[in-house]
C-alpha cells in the first residue's frame, strides 16, 4: 500500500463522500458555508449548529466527525460525538481540530463544486 500524504487523505475521503450522493442545490451552498461558518464562530458553534439541522447540514456534520475522530486525526479515539470531544478538548486540542477541519473542508467544497455542475 503506498503512503498518502494527509493532504491526499482528505482529498480522497472528501472525494469518495461527494461520488456518494447526488449533489442538489442545497448541498453545495452548505458545504461552502461551513469553513466561513467555523472562522467566524469557531468550530464548536459551526458545528453544533450543523448537527441541529436536517439533510444536507447534517451530513456534512457527520462526515466532519467522522473525520475528526478518525485514526491519526485530532480526537482519533474513533469513538463518541465530535461535540462531545469539542467541549472536552483542551485548547491546543480544539485549535488542531479547527485547523483539520479547516483544511479537510477545502477538499470537500471543492469537491462539491466541480462534481455539482456536471
């Protein structure tokens, strides 16, 4: 198996979620408003205000935990609620998940754009 940089790991896992699902006018808007979202609230209100919502916000929410708990990343535990690392993370901890965020949902949005205008 080849080595992947973490660059290339988000653009595959951003990637593979957007060939998973038909791209409709909503989605593409929400994925390009949760990086904006999270620099001017922060990544704990982006956040619990994606999870409050149905559809689209929502998804984009789980994919993110998803994300976030995943193997190598900042809350790797694979376990629990991306919330519920969030409130429990000390700041060097939220400031490497905002950061991770940040750049796994540049991949997505782009993503989501090029394979909506198809």
């Amino acid at each position: 198996m080849a080595i992947q940089t973490v660059e290339q790991q988000r653009a595959k896992k951003a990637l593979e979620w957007v060939q998973g699902r038909k791209i409709d006018k909503d989605l593409k808007p929400a994925a390009e408003s949760f990086a904006p979202l999270i620099l001017m609230s922060g990544l704990g209100q982006a956040a619990a205000f994606y999870k409050s919502k149905e559809g689209n916000h929502r998804q984009l929410y789980d994919l993110l935990s998803e994300w976030l708990c995943g193997l190598g990343r900042p809350f790797a535990s694979g376990e629990g609620d991306l919330l519920e690392h969030l409130v429990a993370a000390d700041q060097r901890a939220y400031r490497a998940a905002q950061a991770e965020a940040l750049a796994f949902l540049q991949w997505l949005k782009k993503f989501a754009k090029a394979y909506g205008e198809e």
